[in-house]
C-alpha cells in the first residue's frame, strides 16, 4: 500500500553489529577547516540527471550498487533505516513528467509524474478512473505529492495500487536501457518480491493503460489496517461488456497482497465468465478459485489464511462492482 | 459575565470580572461541597458541561498562553533542539539476541574508526546497576537492572554499549562494528510458560517479581452461594507509546556538574544517575524539556544514563535522540495482562463476589511492574460494590521487552475485564446492561475491596446517562453484509500516588519588583499542560494577567521538587502546591496592601496585576485604582516582606494506615470516574470494525481549563481506540516483528470519528478548586466499549486485543462453539443500549 | 566527492550552505539552519513532524536530501508567521481551539493544513480529515486540530465575502 516495504533484511535489529559491513568504508574523513565540521565520507555518490538517455548512462557508469533515486518514497526509508546502502543515487528528478497523454486508446503517464498529478488529472479521471479511484489509498498526502508512477512500478511492491491498475487495465510498462525501449507486459513486469523484469540498467520511462470504453465498468477494493497503512489485500477489477450483447465480454484482475508481489487474476478462471451475465453465485465461485491460485504469505500484519478470506471477499465485490457499473453504462447508451 | 463574551475572549487579553470577595479556599485534601463557599458562583452548565459553576477570572476558562504559544509558532524547543559546540552524537548498541550469556565484547574495530570519541560497555560504569524502588508487595524481588550488560542479555534490545562521535553517522557506522559474541540460552517469551515448573528463570531468583493479594471477606462461599457465576478470560497486548517525540536528550558539563538536559517525566532521576557514576548527588543536574507526548515511556530513564555516562567519560557535550525503530525495538512497553474472572451475582444482579486473577509480562526486568500490577488489582473491581474479594495480581518475567508505565498503568488493562464481565452478567440474566451497572455502582461512603472509604461524589452514574445519551438513534447498517452494534463501558482510576509513597510536591512563588510573576515547580511538562495550568491557578489568586507569569519547570538545579508526572498526580499535588503557595503569597502581602489603601485586610482585593480596595465606587477617586503589584513589592521591601513563599503540599493522608488488616490495602487519595458509548458497524465478510460513533463523559470534579480537559478526554479516546483495535506489538521468540511506523499502526485523523465529550462537574475533586485528575482515567474506558459494541453486533464477545478484523472473522467462524479457554462464547441476543 | 555549495531557499531566505550529498533536507534545516521547528519523528515518511512545504506541496524532510532542493521554494512552519513574529490566522485557531497539546505534531500538521486551504476555498471536514491523514498525533484525537482548520476555513470565508461586498 503506502509506499513502504517489506524489507528481506531482519528489520528487528538496526544496530546490529555486521561483520565486515563497514570495515572498508568511511576511511577517510574529512575536517573542513573552515566550518569546523566533520564530514564522513557521503554515503553515496549522487548525479542528478535530466534524460533517460543520461540515466541509463550514469547507472552503468555508476556500477551494481547505484540506484535511481525518483520519489524517493520507497527507495530513502530503506537507506534511513541502513538497510538499503546504494553506492550512487541516481536523481531522475531532473527529467520532467509530460502531462498524462491518451494515445490510440491508450492512457499514457511518463514515469516522473506524481501520483498527485495523476489526482487531479481530468484526462486520466474520464479515461482511466480506476487508476484516480486506487491512487486515492496510496500513503499519505505526502507519499503522493512525490512519489512517482515510474519509481512505484519499478519498487514492485506486492501492495502497490499502481501494480493493481496496471495489471487490471493491460498495462504496459515502458523501459529504457543500453539496449534501447523496451516494452513490457505488466503481466510480465512484477516477477518475485520487490523484484521487477527491469534489468539493472533500465529505467522505467512510462506506463501505457488502456482508456475506459463505453460498455466498461471498473472496481477497486482494498483492506488496511488503518488509513495510510499498507494493504492487507486489495482488488482491481475491469469488466467489458459484448459490444452487441449485454453479456461479459472481457474481464481482468489486479490482486496485490496476494503474493511476493503483484499478480494478475488467473484468466483461465476468469474466462468462465466471459458471454454471460454471472450469478452472485457464479461470481463467488470464480472469486473462490482465482484466490485458489494465489499464494498469500503471512507477515507481521496478517496471515496468509486471513488474506485469502479476504481476497475472495474482495474479488467478489469488485467483480459485482464492475459489472453493475458495466451494465450502468450500457444501459445509459 | 455571560457566556458569549467568554467566548469571544482571545488569549492572553484579560479578561475582567467585576469585583469579587476574596476567595477563601478550603483546606486542600478534603472534599468539599460543591460551592466552593463562593457565594457569587453561579451555576452556568452547558451541554457538555452540565454542571459547571461560572468560570472564575481564568480558573475555568478555555485559555490558551504560555507553551502552547510557542507551539502554534514552532518556536517551543524540545530535548533534541539543544547544540552546544564541540557536540558529540551518542548511539546505544544493542543486543541482537533474547537470552544469552555474552561470551566477549569487541569495540577495537569501533574506536579505530576515524570521528569515534568514545566506545563504552559495561565495564565503564562505575555502578552498573538500576534498583527500582520497592513497591511495597509481597515476595517482591529485589532484581537490578545492568545499565549496560555485561555478563547476560534478557532481551532483545538491551543495551551492551555505548558509541560518541563526531556525527551521527559515524557514530552509528561505529555502533555496528562494536561486535558481540553471544552463547544463546533458552528464553521464555509467555509469563504463563514462566510460571510453569521448570521454566527457564529470567532471573535466578525465580520469574515472579511480585505477587499482590487483595482479599475482603469470604470469596469461596459467596460464589458457592451466588445465584449465577459467570466466568470469563480476557487478554490483551504489548502496547507502544509512540509519542512522536522519541527518546532524546543532550548532555554537558558545566561547573563540574554533569548536567542533563532531557524529555523525561521525572527530574529526581538525578539522584539515580549520580550513583551511576559514583558522583555525589550534587554533582548530577538534570532539566526536563517540554515533552512531545510520553504517556510514560518517559517515566522511567531513557537516554540519561548513557548521556551522563559519555559526557563524563569524553568530557564533551553529547546529543542522543533515539530512532523510532529503536524506540519500538527497545524503550518499555505497556503490559499486556491475562486475566481471568469469575463474577458472582444474585438474581437481580447484584455483585456478591469476585474471584480474580491477573497476570502482567513483566518483561526481562521490573521498572514499574511491580506497581502496574498493583493497580491492576487495585482497580480490578471497578466502580461497583463488590462484598467479597480475593485478587491475586503477579508480574512475571519473560524475556521479552520490559513492560512499565504506560498511560491507564494496569487500571487500563482491567477494564476489558470487568466491563465484559458486566455484559455478561446482564446477558445471563436478560438485565440491562445500563441497569445492572446501576445496581451496583459504588456510592460516596462505600468502602471498597482495598479497604478504603470513597470520601468524595461518586459521578459514574451521571456519566453513564451522558454518554448513552449522546449515541442518540441507531445508525442502519450500510449494506446486507454489515451489522451495527452499541456498547459502553463505565470506569474508575485513581489520581494521585499510591499513598503509602507519601507524596508531597513544593512550589516556590515570587512577585517581581514590576509585579510579574515567577512561579518554580519541579513538575514536568508531557503536553497535557501541566505548566500552563500552574499559571492559570496562580493567576486566579493573585490576580496577575497570564502573560506576565513566567513558570520554570524541571529542574533539579533550581526548582524545589514536585515529583514526576505520571499517576495523574501532577493537577492534584504541583496544583495544590501553587494554589497553596499562592494563598500564603497573597496572606503575606496584604496587610502590607492594606495599610497603604487604608482598607481592612479583608477588603484587599487582587485583580488585574493590582491591588484595591473592595467595594470602593470610582468617584473615590485615586483611591479607588488601588496600587500596581510592583508599588506593592516596593512598599513590602520596605516593610522588610520578602514577596516570595514556597510550599511544600503533603495531600490529606487520613486514611487507613499501612497497619491495615492482612490482605487490606491503603491505595489511593481519590478516583474519578467515566463513561463510554460507542456505536460500531462490523463488516461480517472482512471483520472489519469501524467507529461510527463515538462518546465519553468523565468526571472532572471541576475544570480548571475545560478546553484541555477536553482534549485530554479526546486524546485519550483516540490512543484508547488504536489499542482496542490496531496496536499490537508482535514478538517472536522475544523479538519485535513490528517495529516500523509503517507497521505498528497508531490511529490517524481518518479513522475514527469526532470524539463527543461531555464533562461532569461534581466539585469534590481533591485537586485544587476541586479538580480531579484525569489524564489516565480517559483512555481505560475504549477497549471494551469497543469490545462490547461488537459482542452487540455479531454476538459474539471478543476477549482478546487488538479487535483485528482476522480476530473478528475468527470469532464469527468459531460459532461452532469450539475455542479455547472461553473465549469465544456466543451472546444471547441481548437487546442493544 | 565532498561537500558542495547549495543554496536552499527557506521561507524567503536564501542560505548558502555546504552539504554532502547525503544529507537529508530535515537535517540540514534543524543542524545546519537552526531550525527546529522541522522535526525527526521516524524516519519513514509516515508520521509527517518532519513536513516542510516544496513549492507549496506537502513532503517529507526525511526523505529527499537538501541537494536536491536547490532554489525551490521551502517553507516551514516559522514561514507562515507574520512580519513581527505574529500569528497566521491558522496558527491563532488553533491556539484558540485547542489544537495542540505537546506540540510536536503542530509544524507539520498546520503546514499541511494550510497547503490544503492554498488549493481549495472551503474543503469538507471529510477532506480535510484525508489531508491530515498522513500527520501522525498522539495527544490531541484530531477533533480539535480540525475543528481549527475548520473556523480558520470559515473565517477567511467570510472575510472574502466581506471584501468583496
């Protein structure tokens, strides 16, 4: 949820001492005369760079342990808390975000824009409402007034409400490298716990929804703890209706707080839905087997068992929310 | 004066009252009627404050001054806002382990790292112990807590060593190549497992700190007798303090004094730190800051020890702030506590026994375990008559963190207790929840189990009607898989020290040669006000306008001690103290005053920074205007009248001696007592619970300022609907798997509603103009209205804190009836309040 | 690498200062520039004492580093004080109202505030309990921190009102 973490080192201990963690580090300090102050060696080089082109560049000449730094949301309180020690930060905040931009029927967002831009978006409001309705639960105020689309998918948190729209409305997350653009299914994208098919050297440069057509209706459902607090599960679901029969045409699922990360709703279960209008019964049912195929994991908020009683609630929330909606719109054509 | 230019009335501009006799104020201690012997008080109740008298000249007014001026502005300064030059920045290292022996400890790494001043473990403490005072309970261990542990490790996060350096991150990089070799040892993580027989022994004198015993009459055949007995077992959990200040302090040396200055709830702790280092007491000043919230975690010693110990070994300042995480990991929590109870009762629903047993996780080491189980006991009965009593209240090691004060201090934790049990009892007899609390509220008169008398109005009653009141219609339910559910909960707390602890406070007053004021007081400040209502009550007796009072807090140095603030003592006793102070101040002056205006010492009248004559008319002339407080001051130095006085406020102690029979126990000066009502909506798929409405009534006895009495009640609610619903400190094997902000969920601006608080007035406080402490009282409440609300809803009772939705769904899954140790039992569908 | 000059622009002021890299804005303005009422409360960005206002959006201090500020707009709660030292109107309902108990919140939670009343005239009390959120307080139940939002909404309300007949 909120743009924290789950962090795979043992958070219990800060302080702990680590053997040959810093034996090599921090030699040298310098004394500024004039200031009187004491510098340690920084932590990390820093380069602020203001085109992918520059980005890519600097992260292969930076090495394995720099990072591109965007809203920082998720990337400094792992180096607040010492458990993330990048030798170079890569400040991506110099490119600019384009204003969201539809395209071919697409919803396109540079990977610098703000989820508060994506907030107040006309644009994405009319085509992509889903995605408005998701942001609304991401953090706090402060989280989405800098934290970044492009920053979010590449964290590959398995609570990210990004990672749910984008898997809901056939995301397409665009990719920069040495090798040039690349274009990645989100389906493909979120691979293991905040683990994303990024190679070390590529930026995210955009993501690509599709837009909202007539005949569609979307849902987002989430469960924390407490506002702000990382989801216990969340949903997203969109539902196309048949453009001749009011019958289900084409349904996705976005589930996050599933598994080690972001998944997609198994399509083979949802495909039993397509050409019908479902009963709440038919619609538990598929809710009960797509939570079948996941693989919650208990964890200091929930346990795996609670999860997948809540994830099947969700799902059938969602997929009823959609279709109402679905059908709403159809019916007002 | 009315009600609405009360109202318009802005800070710091004075607000004028026609002329007043001057107040005579009883003794302080003893109850008093409700009059105060001010025959101008008006009744002026409001909604939310029924009973109030018109509000003296500030006494009673929602005034806003001194620290919260400089709040709104930024500009207060907290421990950490303190930089001296050549400042060090200290780091405690910590154990990585619950329970080990330390075979070796190896800082050589961390003193050669370049920025590195210091590196200190156990051996550099010239005494390294911490002793808690006795509390006074049988079989008490005496246990020390090393400052810095040499030999053994309790707990994870105890500290094993000590790092200064020239910055923070080199301090901290240091800190993590101090390397520690442990030889791991089983732990015992559940005091239940503790007590077992065979256990491992956090301590080697046995896993018990203590064992309270409160007996009155005959328990056994009182419930052999009882018509019904209803049986039930609660828990709940290891709760964190979370003040958005964490622990911090800077320390130096000034003079040869080591001198600290720290956000801490109790200055006397110098006493402590200058056995630590062998120094003589004088040598050893410690200064409280205005804290950033504590609700005790700042009772008890902090960073001092380890500041006191690097200032004095490296000779430089040094700054300690701890981080959050740390703060988590490794300050005190609050007990979780089982209890199990078995309520006795007649037919028609009077309490005719009690047979309790709690059991508080003490942790690795005492602090104030010791005492929380006390209060537990204590208070275990809450404010109904109970004839027959037997309590037995034992802390108990374990090798989890340690467990100390924390806001409700074991008077909290009962409170799920009785209050379920109350439910209980209504449901098994088809009563009325509201009427079988009714039946057996406690009454002014009343002895209760500890042997004491309530000498002063017993308001639970008028707080029960408020409260139910305020829920007003029953919210539907927003959707076919949704219920809503209505619950209260009454409660009693003590304000002010146990009393067998002889609690005294002193307060040292002194007009200035301009007539400003300065007030003295060893008290300390958490937040809630407590310097701020010293000026009020000052200011109300002598008559000097608000901003020309300055108050000086904390400060072993200077201030004439007036105890720690916690045990909601600090309105009871510094007041007192000041209202004391004040009194004599005013005495001494003016027969001075009096002869200048020519006036009987009677008539002198203290009112807007001067002095008059009362019942003078203006065409009097010159006369009429009286003096300023500085010609005063001038006229008392040449009559050799010192304006100052100090006072030292012992509370009435006229009550049964320590000589009481056995099982008999003297507690407490006095109580307040309060009301919950809530009403939830749970979401039966998801067991979510939310708040949709939300009340509290308390007694305050009377209101020296009703706008913080109304955020303490607000505040309390809030921190009281985290622990009842999403605070929980998880531990594993001893270790904390929460111990993010992002993890340990404290309830935001978004999760609850609007608090509605309603405050009762009974005017027989024993603070000062009949005040009643109640910063503790307003949180005890929140769980089980909370508790009950949902057992109201889904009918079934929760017994275990936090309310999780997964513990919901539990419950509503188990109506198969298979749980364990009673915790799940279905409630007949009893009807809602 | 080591130090280099920066100049951050804080409440109208610029400083010209000497950073790493590595430090974090929140530290620089409390060590550095003296200014405490910035204020560490985890680290995390989830309990918002560290909030300064970039250009009139709410951040976290904790989590960007001063060298990546350069020449925006900073300001922090002192910013918001009058030219003698006097009271925002925000700040005066809140003290009138109760807002503030130990304090420690406030910064955060008044800059927060007024950066919402920046972007919306009158938001419910619904909208700004969501804005508020993110500000972590332990002492006051936020009632009162509304309820001070709220009458400084209502009275600027008013006062436009007032302007304009």
């Amino acid at each position: 949820m909120m743009a924290m973490f789950e962090p795979a080192v043992d958070t219990t201990t800060p302080m702990a001492a680590a053997p040959g963690a810093l034996e090599n580090a921090h030699a040298r300090v310098v004394l500024d005369d004039w200031e009187r102050r004491w510098y340690g060696e920084p932590r990390f080089n820093y380069e602020l760079v203001r085109s992918y082109e520059e980005a890519v560049f600097a992260l292969r000449e930076h090495g394995e342990g720099a990072k591109a730094l965007a809203g920082g949301q998720s990337l400094v309180p792992l180096m607040n808390l010492r458990l993330l020690r990048p030798s170079a930060l890569i400040d991506l905040n110099g490119i600019g975000a384009s204003a969201p931009q539809l395209d071919g029927g697409r919803l396109w967002l540079s990977a610098m824009t703000r989820y508060s831009q994506v907030l107040v978006s006309e644009l994405a409001r009319f085509q992509t409402p889903l995605l408005t309705t998701a942001i609304a639960y991401v953090g706090n105020v402060r989280v989405r007034n800098r934290g970044t689309i492009g920053g979010a998918l590449a964290h590959g948190q398995a609570t990210s409400e990004l990672a749910a729209v984008a898997l809901a409305l056939g995301g397409e997350i665009l990719a920069y490298g040495p090798t040039g653009t690349r274009v990645i299914d989100a389906e493909e994208f979120f691979v293991g716990h905040l683990k994303t098919d990024l190679r070390p050297e590529e930026v995210v440069t955009g993501l690509r929804l599709e837009a909202a057509q007539p005949r569609q209706g979307s849902s987002f459902k989430e469960l924390a703890r407490r506002s702000g607090a990382e989801a216990i599960a969340g949903v997203a679901a969109n539902i196309t209706l048949s453009p001749e029969r009011d019958v289900i045409g084409g349904v996705r699922l976005g589930l996050i707080g599933v598994d080690e990360h972001p998944v997609a709703g198994d399509r083979t279960v949802l495909s039993a839905l397509v050409g019908r209008i479902p009963t709440p019964a038919e619609i538990d049912e598929v809710a009960s087997q797509v939570t079948a195929r996941t693989a919650p994991v208990t964890d200091s908020q929930s346990t795996a068992s609670y999860r997948r009683r809540l994830v099947r609630v969700l799902i059938r929330r969602a997929l009823t929310e959609a279709l109402e909606r679905a059908e709403e719109r159809a019916s007002a054509e | 004066m009315s009600d609405a230019s009360l109202a318009a009335a802005r800070p710091g501009e004075q607000i004028v009252v026609s002329e007043a006799p001057p107040v005579s104020v009883p003794p302080p201690g003893v109850a008093q009627p409700h009059s105060l012997g001010l025959e101008t008080c008006e009744p002026q109740g409001t909604e939310t404050r029924p009973n109030a008298v018109a509000p003296m000249r500030v006494v009673g007014q929602p005034v806003a001054h001194h620290d919260f001026i400089e709040k709104v502005k930024g500009s207060i300064l907290y421990a950490a806002d303190w930089k001296l030059p050549g400042m060090l920045y200290g780091r405690v290292v910590r154990a990585t382990v619950s329970s080990a022996r330390i075979v070796s400890i190896h800082t050589d790494k961390a003193r050669a790292l370049r920025g590195v001043a210091a590196v200190l473990t156990g051996e550099d403490v010239p005494s390294n112990q911490l002793l808690e005072k006795p509390s006074g309970g049988p079989g008490e261990l005496r246990v020390a807590m090393p400052v810095l542990a040499r030999d053994r490790v309790r707990f994870a996060g105890e500290p094993i060593a000590l790092v200064a350096a020239e910055t923070q991150q080199i301090a901290d990089d240091a800190a993590e190549l101090v390397q520690v070799d442990y030889e791991e040892m089983p732990g015992v993580f559940d005091p239940e497992a503790a007590l077992l027989p065979g256990a491992p022994r956090v301590h080697d004198d046995g896993n018990v700190l203590v064992s309270w015993h409160i007996q009155r009459g005959d328990v056994q055949a009182a419930l052999a007798a009882a018509d019904v007995v209803v049986e039930g077992e609660y828990r709940t959990q290891h709760v964190e303090h979370a003040a958005l200040e964490t622990e911090s302090g800077v320390g130096w040396i000034e003079n040869d004094v080591v001198t600290l200055r720290v956000s801490t709830q109790i200055v006397e702790h110098a006493t402590e730190i200058a056995e630590i280092l062998k120094l003589p007491a004088n040598k050893v000043r410690l200064i409280a800051a205005y804290m950033g919230g504590s609700f005790g975690s700042k009772e008890g010693m902090t960073v001092e020890t380890y500041l006191a110990l690097l200032v004095w070994k490296t000779r430089r300042p040094v700054r300690m702030i701890w981080s959050r995480q740390e703060s988590i990991l490794a300050s005190t929590k609050g007990h979780p506590f089982v209890m199990r109870y078995r309520t006795g009762a007649t037919n028609d629903g009077r309490i005719v026994a009690q047979d309790i047993d709690l059991i508080g996780d003490a942790g690795a080491y005492p602090n104030k375990s010791a005492r929380v189980l006390f209060y537990g006991a204590a208070l275990s009965c809450g404010p109904y008559l109970t004839p027959n009593l037997s309590v037995r209240s034992r802390a108990v090691f374990t090798n989890n963190v340690p467990t100390s004060a924390f806001r409700g201090f074991g008077a909290r934790q009962v409170t799920l207790g009785y209050e379920s049990q109350m439910d209980r009892l209504a449901e098994t007899l088809g009563m009325d929840k509201a009427e079988v609390r009714r039946r057996n509220f406690l009454h002014k008169g009343d002895v209760i189990p500890t042997g004491e008398t309530l000498d002063t109005a017993v308001a639970v009653g008028e707080t029960l009607e408020r409260a139910l009141a305020r829920l007003e219609e029953p919210s539907a339910p927003s959707g076919p898989s949704k219920r809503v559910g209505r619950g209260f909960a009454c409660n009693m707390h003590p304000y002010g020290r146990t009393v067998w602890f002889k609690d005294s406070a002193s307060a040292w007053l002194s007009i200035q040669a301009d007539g400003t004021l300065l007030i003295r007081c060893g008290v300390t400040d958490v937040g809630g006000g407590q310097a701020a209502s010293l000026c009020q009550i000052a200011s109300e007796i002598l008559g000097v306008p608000l901003e020309r009072i300055s108050v000086y807090i904390g400060d072993t140095a200077l201030t004439p001690p007036a105890g720690g603030t916690f045990a909601t003592r600090q309105l009871f006793m510094s007041g007192n103290a000041v209202m004391q102070a004040a009194l004599k101040l005013r005495e001494l002056v003016a027969p001075v005053a009096a002869e200048a205006l020519g006036c009987p010492v009677a008539g002198v009248v203290f009112e807007n920074g001067r002095v008059k004559a009362a019942g003078r008319s203006p065409s009097a002339g010159a006369s009429a205007k009286g003096i300023s407080l500085g010609e005063l001051v001038s006229l008392c130095e040449a009559r050799s009248v010192d304006p100052t006085t100090l006072y030292l406020f012992h509370p009435d102690a006229d009550r049964r001696g320590s000589d009481a029979e056995p099982g008999q126990l003297i507690s407490f000066p006095d109580y307040t007592y309060g009301t919950h009502a809530a009403e939830v909506e749970v979401d039966l798929e998801t067991g979510e619970v939310e708040v949709l409405k939300y009340a509290s009534c308390h007694d305050a006895g009377r209101a020296i300022n009703p706008l913080r009495v109304e955020g303490q009640m607000q505040g309390g609610a809030m921190q009281g609907l985290g622990y009842a619903l999403m605070e929980e400190i998880i531990l594993d094997e001893g270790k904390i798997a929460s111990s993010l902000l992002a993890n340990y969920l404290v309830p935001t601006s978004d999760d609850m509603p609007d608090v509605m608080v309603d405050i009762v007035e009974s005017g027989e406080g024993k603070g000062p103009m009949n005040a009643r402490g109640l910063g503790e009282a307003v949180i005890g409440n929140v769980a089980p209205t909370i508790a009950n609300a949902v057992a109201d809803a889904i009918g079934f009772r929760p017994t275990q804190l936090p309310i999780t939705p997964e513990r919901v769904l539990a419950l509503l899954e188990g109506a198969d009836g298979t749980s364990a140790s009673g915790s799940v039992s279905p409630v007949p569908s009893a009807s809602s309040q | 690498m080591s130090a280099r000059q920066v100049t951050l622009q804080v409440n109208g002021v610029a400083h010209e200062i000497s950073v790493t890299p590595d430090a974090l804005l929140l530290d620089v303005l409390r060590d550095q520039l003296g200014m405490n009422d910035v204020r560490y409360g985890c680290g995390e960005g989830v309990c918002g004492t560290c909030t300064v206002l970039l250009d009139g959006e709410a951040v976290s201090g904790c989590l960007v580093y001063a060298v990546q500020v350069e020449f925006r707009e900073i300001t922090t709660l002192a910013g918001l004080l009058g030219e003698d030292e006097s009271l925002h109107p925000l700040q005066e309902a809140f003290l009138r109202l109760g807002g503030t108990q130990c304090g420690f919140c406030t910064p955060g939670v008044i800059l927060t505030a007024y950066s919402l009343a920046q972007r919306m005239p009158r938001p419910t009390r619904e909208e700004i309990r969501y804005e508020l959120g993110g500000s972590l307080c332990r002492c006051t139940g936020y009632a009162k921190i509304i309820d001070a939002v709220e009458s400084y909404l209502d009275d600027r309300v008013l006062a436009s009102e007032e302007t304009r007949s």
